[in-house]
C-alpha cells in the first residue's frame, strides 16, 4: 500500500487534509458563535454539526496523521483500530445532523405557526441528542447510513407550501440557498463514498491512496467549502451585522485560542500512548550496544 511505501508524503496529506477541514469547519462554528448566523434555535443544530467535523477532522490531525508519518503498522494494533472507528460516528453525527436540519427547514415551510412549538429550546436540544445517539448506534457495527436523496429533494419541490413566502423575498430566498445547499451536501457525500469505493479497484498504490485514504480525510474540508459557499455571512470575515456588540469578537477570541492548545496536548497524548512504546523498542539495550562495538 501507498500508506505503508511511501508514508512520509502520506501522513503529510492527511495532515493537510486535517488542518484544512478543521480551520474551515471551526471557521463556520465560530462565525455561527460570533456573528449569529443561522439565529439561535437553528443555529444550535449547526454547532453540533460543525463540532462533529471538527472532531472528525481532528482525528486525522492528532492521530491518524502522525501515525502514519511515524509507523503506520500501528495501525494494525487493536487499540489503534478502535479510535479509527470514531470517526464512523463523528461522519454519521453529520449525515443524522444535515436531516434534521432538513425536516426543521421542511416545519418552517409548511408549517410556520407550528414551527416555534416544534423547535423551542428544550425540543431541539433532544433532537441534537437523538441525533448522536443515532450516530453512535450507527457506528458500532460500523456501518455508514444510507442518504435517501429522494426525501431531500421532495422536500425542496413543494411549490404549493412554499408560496405562503412569495411576500417575503429575503426569506424565501435563504429558504433556497439552504435547500440548494442540503442537495449539494448530500450529493458529494454519496459521491465522496463512491469516489472510496471506486479507488480500491486501481492497482497504482497513488491513485488507489488519493481516492480512498485521502479523500476520506477531505470530506470534512470539501463539506465546509459548500456551506460557505451558500452562504453570504460566512463568505464576509469584516462584516458585523447591526445587532452584534462591539465586543463580540473579543468575547469570542478564546474560541480560537482553545482548539489549537487542545490539538497540541492532543497530538502529545497519542505520540506517548502509541509511538513511545514502539521507540523504546527500536533502541537496543546497554548491553547490545557494547557487544556491537566490540565486535566492530
């Protein structure tokens, strides 16, 4: 394998592939912090979105990474291939996360009057809950869940329900970009798994190497670059909108000073747990040493 051949420019891949998903994503989850971008109950789904690729992205920054630059035949250890199965749940955390968000997009078209009673604080808090609760059950035979493209795209074409919005032009065009958006999601996660699949019938190590291993790293990256995409507030770094405090970006700097302290203790813990042993075992004892320079 590519991985095992050539593992410094692997692990260098997946590195850059973990950095960028996790600046574009916490990009996102601090923009949404910040600046209020999806408001306050909607907004509460989208953090747990964004901090399930972040975890996820995390994973190739702190683990998955160094490993491979290290010694990728750690990866065959029992305990290495249980932290590989988090990110199965993180991955499903955001499949189960882009339905709800979804089916709440789906209650505010249909039924707006009924939306505030559906959605307040308490209920959406339990369904962010089921949501990683699904994504664990979801991950523990290590399965990945089937997208229903079908349901997402009847629920973008209902013309009837959506002219009740014809008055309002801004809000049924943010109605659009985020249905717009939700396809386009769905549509490159169903292609990044094909893209997966596809990549384990190629004999080049390389090829076989950016289509799977490496593209699974970028799914995160590739996700975050949609969502900004469709979005304007996220696309505007300088902008503040009227309503927001002076003092927000200042109140929210430790947002971007904590991920990066928690990534550098992270990437410590796993090169003492998993690299320190395998150190230890590559340096002879005193009393080799001596026998080899004896006999040189």
């Amino acid at each position: 394998m590519f991985l095992y051949k050539h593992n410094l420019i692997a692990g260098l891949l997946l590195e850059f592939a973990g950095l960028l998903g996790f600046a574009i994503n916490y990009y996102i989850l601090f923009r949404i912090i910040g600046a209020r971008i999806f408001g306050r109950k909607l907004g509460y789904i989208w953090m747990s979105r964004e901090m399930a690729h972040c975890f996820a992205s995390t994973m190739f920054i702190a683990f998955i990474g160094p490993v491979s630059l290290w010694n990728p035949s750690i990866f065959e250890e029992f305990m290495a291939q249980q932290i590989l199965h988090l990110i199965y749940l993180f991955k499903s955390a955001v499949y189960f996360t882009n339905l709800l968000i979804a089916v709440n997009r789906a209650v505010m078209v249909l039924s707006p009057l009924q939306y505030k009673t559906m959605f307040d604080y308490s209920r959406t808090i339990l369904y962010i809950t089921c949501t990683w609760i699904a994504s664990v059950c979801a991950a523990l035979p290590n399965v990945i869940m089937v997208i229903n493209m079908a349901v997402l795209w009847k629920l973008y074409r209902l013309p009837e329900q959506r002219k009740e919005l014809s008055l309002c032009t801004a809000k049924k065009s943010n109605e659009l970009r985020l249905s717009y958006m939700i396809m386009a999601e769905v549509t490159s996660a169903l292609l990044m798994i094909c893209i997966q699949r596809f990549g384990f019938l190629f004999k080049d190590e390389l090829v076989s190497f950016m289509l799977t291993t490496f593209t699974w790293s970028i799914a995160s990256a590739f996700d975050g670059l949609i969502v900004v995409i469709f979005n304007a507030g996220l696309r505007s770094v300088l902008s503040r909108d009227s309503y927001l405090p002076e003092s927000t970006m200042l109140d929210t700097l430790p947002l971007l000073i904590f991920p990066l302290l928690l990534l550098l203790l992270l990437k410590i813990a796993m090169f003492l747990v998993f690299c320190t042993p395998h150190l230890e075992n590559e340096i002879p004892p005193a009393d080799s040493q001596d026998d080899l320079i004896e006999s040189v």
